[in-house]
C-alpha cells in the first residue's frame, strides 16, 4: 500500500531551501492572504492555512529550522507547529525544548519565561439577514451572553488596592524543572507549576466580585458591519470580542455566521443574479415591455418582437458586489421562457389557425370536445 508523499515546510511556502527572513515572510502573507479562513471560502481553506501558519513558525525560527533541516518533522515531535497559534505568537513549549537539550549539553538554557495566562474561548454568533441587506451591505446589532473582564478588579482577579504576587514555588517562570542525571548526561524534566498553573503569580486576596477568576457572566450588545456582497456561510471575525481571558489572559475572537434568506424571485451564483421571466407566445413575437424585480426594486425592460426561448438579457452592473473589488458588481441575467397555452378558447384558436394558414404551416384539425367544452366556448 503506498501513501502520498509528505510535503516539506519549503513546498508548502513555495520557497527554496536558502530563502531567507524577507522571503519567508513574503510567500506567508502571500498565501495567508489568499487562503485565510475570514477570506477563502474553498472548503479547504482552515486546513490549508493551518499547514500555512505551521511550515512558516518553524522556518521564521532559526533553532527550529535548524533542527528541521536536519532531521525532518521527527525533530520536531509535536511541537514541530502549532496551527492554531495566531500571527506573531511563538509555540508554548518549544522553548521548554531547547533548556533541555542546551541544559543536557551543558550550556546555557533560553533564560527565565513566565507563564502565559490562558486566552479566552472563541465565541460564534448566527445571524440571519434578507437578501437585499446580503447584497447592499448593512449594520446590525446583535446581542449575546458571554464571560467578560471583571470592572471591579479590572480583570486581575485580585481584589481592589492588592495585586497578584509572584509564585514562590517557581519564582514566577511558571514551570518547575527537574534536573537528573543519566548515562547521556543531564536532563531536564520540565512541568507546569501546580501552584500558579503556569502563570507564574498567585492571587492573596481574591476579588469578591469574580471570586479570583478576572471575569464575569454579562449580556453584551454588539454592532456588526456587514460588508455588501456577503454569501450565505461567509463568517465575519472580530477580534478580541471573544470571551476574557481568565485573571488578565488575552480575549478570543467572535465569529458572526452569516445566513441569507433567499429572494423569491432571484437566484445568486456567485455575484451573478439569475431571474427566470415567463411570457406568452403572442409577446413573445410580438415584443413587450415588462417590468422584472433587482435588489433595488422592479425595473423596466423591452423584449423585442421575435425573442425566442431561451433567450437570455444581461442588465450590467445590476447583481451583487465583489467583496475583494470595492466598485465592481456583477450582472442580472433575466433568462426568458415563453409559455404555451395548454387550453384555447375557439376565438384564441381561430387566430392562431389563421397565423398557421399565413405561415403556410400544417396544424391538426380541433376536436370536437364534449359537451362542457362546447358550452365553455358558447360563454366565451
């Protein structure tokens, strides 16, 4: 059984294997900007990004690329990416990594770090909106519970006029190590610190209002910019209206999934609109003027005599905005279906027996019908 090939950091980012800084940091935007989740709308795109984000944090570090350029993504373990980190941040942990491998050589460890509070929960609202409001762009207010910042302690956890302390028992790194011998030398066992949890301070005196915890359960009202152009599924990212972090930690992010109600008479593909137009036979020789309805309201087209089924009539720029093309708008394409009577009237048919008989044209002879027709056509 044969398995598709791994690809390296370097395909996935498009760069040779000397590309320095500056390219790295060129091919990552570059492609974050073609494949980030809150722009792509490809299926794969969260998956793609993550792969994205993880080759770019190994290959922008020099120690990790190091480690990687020798030995592959084993060397890495599972610290090798991180796809869920956000732009900027490093790997919790890589750093614990390289104190001990530096420690067992016997050189110097990457220095004191303390603990990183934790960041608050990502949040996801549904709002459903018309049609119209999809097309043309709108504000909406939206309101939701969630757990924000503490206004009595200012999120600290600590009650007023007292502040967080430093951790005793890890001197505020938020780890505590473990040093051993073996045959191959030192090594150094790293855990977080079970005091502090890893923050590397502890709270005295708790605030009465969150208890300790930095945040509390509030409504929240919140205005949302819906940008002119969205589709049904597309997700809008706030960041940092997300939950609080607890004692202090970062907020999350609030994802607003956006649902369309569909127009009753429009279909979108895209930033096309589609309207299926029916007409008789008679406009559809003769020609007409109808009126059709747009995201603005109805308008007025002609149909000119002789338009056939099928035909199809492009109203430029009256479809749906581009998102990434401020000032574009695409096309309402009015696509024409000429109905045919199923029943006529005797007068209704002898005019149409006069237009075969003009046209040179064979039509089957009218039956006599039963007595209901008979009747039907002596009242018309």
């Amino acid at each position: 059984m044969t398995t598709e090939r791994e690809r390296s950091y370097y395909e996935i980012l498009g760069v040779d294997r000397n590309a320095d800084d500056a390219a790295l940091k060129r091919a990552f935007r570059k492609l974050a900007q073609q494949w980030h989740p809150d722009v792509s709308s490809e299926p794969a795109a969260v998956e793609r990004f993550k792969e994205i984000n993880e080759a770019y944090q190994v290959l922008s570090d020099p120690k990790r690329r190091q480690i990687y350029d020798m030995v592959g993504r084993a060397g890495l373990g599972d610290m090798g990416g991180s796809a869920g980190a956000p732009f900027g941040e490093g790997f919790a942990g890589f750093g614990d990594l390289f104190d001990a491998f530096f420690a067992g050589m016997g050189g110097a460890g990457a220095g004191a770090r303390r603990g990183r509070r934790p960041a608050g929960s990502d949040l996801r609202y549904d709002l459903r909106i018309d049609f119209a409001d999809a097309v043309r762009g709108t504000d909406k207010e939206i309101d939701f519970d969630l757990l924000d910042r503490c206004e009595t302690c200012g999120g600290t956890g600590a009650s007023p006029g007292s502040v967080p302390s430093t951790c005793s028992a890890c001197g505020g790194r938020g780890e505590i190590r473990a040093v051993r011998q073996t045959m191959l030398g030192q090594m150094v066992n790293v855990t977080t610190c079970s005091r502090c949890s890893g923050e590397g301070r502890v709270i005295d005196s708790p605030c009465s209002a969150c208890h300790g915890e930095g945040r509390v359960r509030r409504h929240k009202k919140l205005r949302v910019t819906i940008p002119a152009g969205i589709d049904e599924g597309h997700q809008i990212r706030l960041s940092s209206e997300g939950e609080a972090g607890p004692r202090g930690g970062p907020p999350g992010s609030l994802y607003v999934a956006v649902h369309v109600t569909p127009h009753p008479s429009l279909r979108r593909e895209g930033t096309e609109l589609f309207h299926e137009l029916e007409i008789s036979i008679t406009q559809a020789a003769l020609g007409t003027r109808v009126r059709i309805p747009t995201v603005e309201g109805e308008d007025e087209i002609e149909l000119r005599s002789g338009t056939q089924p099928g035909a199809e009539i492009r109203l430029r720029g009256k479809g749906v905005p581009h998102l990434r093309r401020p000032g574009s708008r695409g096309d309402l394409h009015v696509v024409v279906h000429v109905a045919v009577p199923a029943k006529l009237s005797r007068k209704q048919r002898e005019l149409l027996e006069q237009l075969a008989a003009e046209s040179g044209e064979q039509v089957l002879p009218a039956s006599g019908g039963g007595i209901i027709d008979r009747v039907r056509d002596a009242l018309g």
